[in-house]
C-alpha cells in the first residue's frame, strides 16, 4: 500500500493516427490528477502523426518512442517495458476518458492495492450501452472485460507474462483469462466510468481465427494450471467445459482433458459437469 499517490503509466501504441492523437493527447493532459506518465509508441506512421506528437515533445509527463511493431500487443508489450509507473492503463489513441477526474478517483483505489488489476466501466460506442459491470469465472469465459476498463499493477506482467503475440487481435481477452482462470491475480471491480470505448480498432472487424482454434485449449489449461484447491479447480473446469460445448468444440475439450487429466481427475470433472448443469439451467430460468 503507497503512502501517495501512484504514478500511473498510460501507454498508447499508435500506427498512422492523425485523425485522433491530439485529442488523445490532450484528453490525458486534461487530468486532474498529475502524477501519470504518457508512453505513446509509434510503429513508424507514414503520416503526419508524428508532426502532432512532436508538438507536445517538450511536455515531461510525455515519452515519444518510434519503434516498428507487427502487432497492436507487441506495441503494447514496448510499452510495459519502457513504463516506470506502479499501474499500467492501455488507451488507443481514438478512444477518450469520459471526464477529466477518472485518474483522480481510480488513484484513490489504487492507493489501497498492491497488486492485481482494477476495473470499472466503459462507454461501448458498438453497443450503445455502459459495458459490463462486474465479471465472475462463468462470464469472462464468453465475455472479454475492455482494456479500456482495466488497471493493470505492474507485477502482473512480472509473475504472469506479457501479451502473447501469437494472438492478434484477442491477446488482451488471453491475458485476462490467464489471470482469472488461473487465480494468477486479482481483479477487482468498482462501479466507476472509465472511458468511451470507440471500438473503430481491428478488433470490431476482425476475428481472431488463432485465439478461437486454441480457445479449448486455453481455458482448459489455465484453470487446470491455477491456483486452486482440488475442489474449486474441478468445479471451474466443468464450467469451462460446458463453455466449450457451446462453442461446438467437443472434440478439442476431450483431447484437451486425455492429455492433461488423469481418468480419475476426468471422471470428478465430468461429475462436477452433470451434477452442476441442472441447477445452472435452474438458476437461468429465474434470472
């Protein structure tokens, strides 16, 4: 727990974004609470990007990085390592904080964390709603929570990893598995307006054919490698496999569960499964 307040490392990977960086910009500037740092890392634009941000060149709080990148999260990865701040916060250079006093009130949430993620809500332009309140095992396993909504405390991309670059569009989705299914951090949500999402990104219009192949895979394997007593495990993979059964990819999940369960740790699992399902579908008829 800090004493003061935490500096906060706001990283933006941009590519050719003219249209929006100097409202991005100039959204952050606009923060009541100062103790942040900005990290824009530009993966070489063609554009007059980098005319916009040298404008601002001579602001301290912000750290100009050219460096070529082939994907959203290996920008994203340049940023965690070049970040000096306590917690880490991803903003797309379209994307704004819906007012100039969110850094100020998540600080004060912050301050009492050491560890783990923080999350609130964010604006989904898509949607036209408020997107997603609090997340459990059994949503993030269909839901992804928005970047855009997370805080992420340094030493979760020390102990878990940095963004896996095999997954082009769905890396962040990956992560927050990996910490969730895994019990590898913890994610805490407070009920606070973070940012309007734009979702004008690759992400909108792109599928993550790479993600969705390996997605019995992942969920299986996090949970089975968690931080979990034998119970819960057992029980969280029964509703990752009902996930998987919804998604039609039966066949990966029982490969999945002959590679890496013995026959008696298949056998709970599938218990779990049958005795569990009833009163889900009980508990969904009266929601």
């Amino acid at each position: 727990m800090n004493s003061q307040n935490p500096l906060i490392s706001i990283v933006t990977p941009v590519f050719n974004g003219e249209k929006f960086i100097e409202d991005c910009i100039l959204n952050v500037r606009n923060q009541s609470f100062r103790n942040y740092e900005h990290i824009i890392i530009d993966s070489c634009s063609t554009d007059n990007t980098p005319n916009i941000i040298n404008q601002f060149i001579n602001d301290s709080q912000i750290k100009y990085i050219v460096k070529k990148d082939n994907s959203l999260y290996e920008g994203m990865n340049n940023g965690i390592k070049e970040a000096r701040g306590e917690w880490l916060y991803f903003f797309g250079s379209d994307d704004a904080f819906v007012n100039n006093t969110v850094l100020e009130k998540i600080s004060h949430v912050l301050v009492q964390k050491s560890e783990g993620a923080v999350y609130g809500d964010v604006w989904l332009e898509k949607l036209g709603r408020w997107f997603d309140g609090r997340f459990n095992i059994e949503k993030i396993l269909t839901n992804n929570i928005c970047h855009q909504a997370i805080f992420y405390h340094k030493s979760v991309f020390e102990k878990v990893s940095l963004y896996n670059l095999n997954y082009k569009i769905l890396s962040d989705y990956d992560m927050n598995l990996k910490c969730i299914l895994g019990n590898k951090a913890s994610f805490e949500y407070h009920p606070l307006r973070i940012a309007r999402f734009a979702d004008g990104g690759v992400s909108s219009w792109h599928k993550d054919d790479d993600f969705e192949n390996d997605y019995a895979k992942i969920i299986l394997q996090y949970t089975l490698n968690g931080n979990w007593n034998w119970l819960k495990k057992y029980f969280y993979l029964s509703i990752c496999f009902r996930k998987i059964l919804l998604r039609n990819k039966l066949r990966q999940a029982l490969n999945e569960i002959n590679k890496n369960l013995k026959p008696s740790g298949a056998f709970l699992m599938f218990l779990f499964f049958a005795f569990t399902t009833p009163f889900l579908l009980i508990r969904k008829l009266f929601e």
